[in-house]
C-alpha cells in the first residue's frame, strides 16, 4: 500500500487523524501528514477509512500491481 495526501487540497480537517492515528498526523500547520516510516500505511486498516473520512478526498491509498 502507498499512501499519498495532496497537501494543495488538504484543508486540515483533521478527519485523517482522528481515524488512522497510528498512521496520519498534522503538521504545524494543522495539515495532514504522515508519520514517518508509515508511508505504506503499515498494514493499518484503518488507512482506508481515513482516505473516506477526508471531506475533500486529498487522500490517494493504492496498491502496488501484482
Ligand atoms: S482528513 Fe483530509 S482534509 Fe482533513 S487533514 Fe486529513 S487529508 Fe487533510
């Protein structure tokens, strides 16, 4: 899994957060970001949720083909 969140799109809501925290923190700045190492999302399933959760969908999770 890649996780990847448009920070142009982000508005810091938070939702990402709330719902994956093992994964998804903010910044300073209140916007989403990742906790480092866990770019892959570290087999959270809660990783999905957050990318539903996020109001304006700056949350891209895919999957490596094969
Ligand atoms: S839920 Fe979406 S808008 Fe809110 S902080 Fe996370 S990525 Fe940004």
């Amino acid at each position: 899994m890649h996780i990847e969140i448009d920070k142009d799109v982000c508005i810091g809501a938070g939702q990402c957060a709330l719902t994956a925290p093992r994964v998804f923190t903010q910044d300073d700045d209140g916007y989403s970001t990742l906790i480092p190492d866990r770019e892959d999302g570290a087999g959270d399933p809660m990783v999905r949720e957050a990318a539903r959760a996020c109001p304006v969908g700056a949350i891209k999770v895919t999957e490596p083909a094969g």
